[in-house]
C-alpha cells in the first residue's frame, strides 16, 4: 500500500475515528485504527465493537492496499507532523513507513484482514435530521444519563419517532430531560435506546451546519448515523424503556416565571460555599414576586432575592443546585417557567409548546435549614 495525504486531511479524519478506540480491550487488533485503500478511495475505521466509526479522507492512491496501525501511536505520530504532504507506505512484511517532509518514522503495523470491520446494516429505515439540531438536541439531554452501570437503561438515552414527531428522552433517577422536535417529513413509529457514549461522540465530531442532513439508520440492534463522509454504527442499549408519562403532570399549585440568566447566576453563586461531594441543597422560598435563593454550608451561607411572577400557593423546596444549573445552561429562552406541585414532588421547567422539560426531583432540607 502506498498513499498521500495532506497532513490536514489525515488529522481530521484520525481525529473523528480515534473515538472508537477502546480504552481498555484484549483484543491488540482493537488498538488500531485501520487504513484501507484497498478499492479507490481511502478510508480509516475504528471498532471497539460497540462503536465504530468510519471515515474518508482525499489523498492519492499510489499504491491499493490495507493495514491497522497502532491507534495511540499513529495518532500522536500525524499530530506532530509538519503541516504538508504525508505519505504512508506498507510492503509484505506490515512494515509502514510515513515520511512528511524530512520527518521518517518506520512502525510494524498488524494485517488489515484481521480488523473488525463495521457489521453491515440493512439500511431500510432512516430519518433526516440536520447536523446543527441533532448536535443541539443531545446537548440539551446527554447531561441527565446516569455516570454508571448499575441500571443500563438510564446509560443510554431513548430516541421516539411518531410520525413527524421526534422525542429524545434521558434520566438519571433524580431528573428527567425531554427534548421534541417536529422533522420535515413524517415517518413510521420507531423506538430505541442509544447509549450515551455513542451521543456524545457524535456530538463532538458533527459540525453543527443547519443546512447539513444526517441520516439515521434503524434495525433493532443497531443505529447508524450518516454524514458528509463518516459512518458511524452503534449497538443500542436492549430493553423497554420507563414509562415517563405516568411522571409527567400538568397540574401545579405554583407557576413561576422568571428571567433564566438572573436564576442560573444566583444559583452558580451559592454553589461557591459548597465543596464538591457536599449534599447541601438550595432552599427556594417563594412568594408573592419574589423567589428567595438560601444557602448553608460549612463554609459559609449565602440568600439573594429574584423578582418573580408568581401564579398559585407560595411554596418552601430544596434542590440539589447542580441538577438546576445543568438543566438552566442548556435552555436559550430569555424567561422561563417553572411549575411546582408540592415541596415533596417534582419540578417542572418547560415551554407552553413542550419542545423542552425539564423534571427535577426535590431534597429533604429538613435537617439543613438552621
């Protein structure tokens, strides 16, 4: 094999599919990321056997051929190249030269044959989204799965298309994040869990242009997403889902509305007397036009008043302030509502169109209020 690329080139597409490198893994072959040049195009692909993830990149085929190189090595090799012309080139022996200006670096590769390559999908079922609102939308959800193993389903997060109806969907046990959308077209009905590693690769490499589609793909094993020049394919997550509706209410006994910026900063402000892995709540009383915001802790305590629009009872409740502030940083509108039931149940933050909600459970604050 023998080809050339820019250095640029090779970067960017190295880049994209080194997310799919295992971390960990038995398999040396894992370690790699694969260099195909072996029909007229060149394409580098990685494969923890969960994730993959598939690219081209333009160069000149000098010479058709395949091989793996070790993926950490070859990675830092192509970043400190000089930005020109890279050449890599391979014989019989899987011994791989890369030559870039007067840079030579001799490294033994392992055979291409024995890659895992991406299990091939059938490819009857898609729907089109743009880069810009899918990038969006697992912004404004990932933050809510949970961060470990002991419930998978809460790992992943659970795609719904209805139609022209698109919901994803995330929770952790202490919160829920609901994002709709309506899509273009309508499409038939199709439920599946995604794991939330695979959403937050994806969020990095997609570029977010509004005017660039992507295509996902489903099968009831895998999804794959489709764009500009990368493929990458994800087993899902198996199971049913929870059943969110039964948590979901439109009743309250107080609405909210308030400016969003001025509660975020209020809230980012008391979190400065609270040492991380502190379980110290932000004690929220409200009243008729004004939101008081009270905070104690070893450290000190902090209280700072918000003006308000207040519909309903007034009501005393605690939260943890980091599912607050995760949930306020990824909504754009300038003012917001919040619902309240009762100090022992959850919240909800969400628009009169429900395109966003957001459901925070409460904290006991019982023994933190002196």
């Amino acid at each position: 094999m023998k080809i050339v690329c820019t250095k640029s080139n090779l970067l960017h597409g190295v880049n994209i599919v080194s997310k799919a490198v295992p971390s960990k893994t038995t398999m040396a072959i894992l370690e790699c990321i694969l260099i195909d040049s072996s029909t007229n195009e060149i394409k580098l692909t990685a494969n923890d056997m969960e994730l993959g993830i598939e690219t081209k990149i333009s160069g000149d085929i000098k010479e058709k051929g395949i091989i793996a190189l070790d993926a950490k090595i070859f990675t830092e090799i192509v970043r400190k190249l000089p930005d020109s012309d890279v050449t890599i080139e391979t014989d019989s022996s899987l011994k791989t030269i890369i030559t870039c200006e007067k840079a030579k670096f001799n490294i033994i590769g392992k055979s291409g044959e024995d890659f895992s390559y991406l299990p091939y999908i059938e490819k009857d079922y898609f729907i089109s989204i743009s880069q810009f609102t899918l990038k969006e939308i697992i912004r404004q959800t990932i933050f809510s799965i949970a961060d470990n193993d002991n419930n998978k389903l809460m790992t992943g997060e659970l795609i719904d298309v209805q139609g022209e109806e698109f919901k994803v969907v995330s929770l952790d046990g202490h919160r829920i994040s609901i994002r709709n959308i309506k899509l273009k077209d309508i499409y038939d009905n199709k439920k599946v869990i995604v794991p939330g590693k695979t959403l937050i690769e994806i969020s990095k490499i997609l570029n977010g242009d509004l005017n660039t589609e992507v295509k996902l793909f489903f099968t009831d094993k895998h999804i794959v997403f489709e764009f500009e020049a990368t493929t990458v394919v994800s087993r899902l997550i198996e199971g049913e889902y929870f059943k969110i509706e039964q948590m979901l209410t439109n009743d309250y006994e107080t609405k909210v509305r308030i400016n969003k910026k001025e509660l975020l900063n209020s809230i980012d402000r008391a979190t400065l007397l609270v040492k991380e892995g502190d379980k110290k709540p932000i004690i929220i009383n409200i009243t008729d036009g004004r939101m008081e915001l009270k905070i104690n802790s070893f450290i000190g305590s902090m209280n700072e008043d918000i003006n308000i629009t207040k519909e309903g009872k007034d009501i005393l409740i605690g939260f943890n302030p980091k599912f607050l502030i995760d949930a306020l940083r990824v909504i754009d509108d300038e003012d917001i509502d919040i619902y309240f039931v009762n100090p022992k149940a959850p919240c909800f933050i969400k628009d009169t169109e429900e395109k966003y909600t957001y459901l925070i459970l409460p904290v006991n604050f019982n023994s933190v209020t002196n």
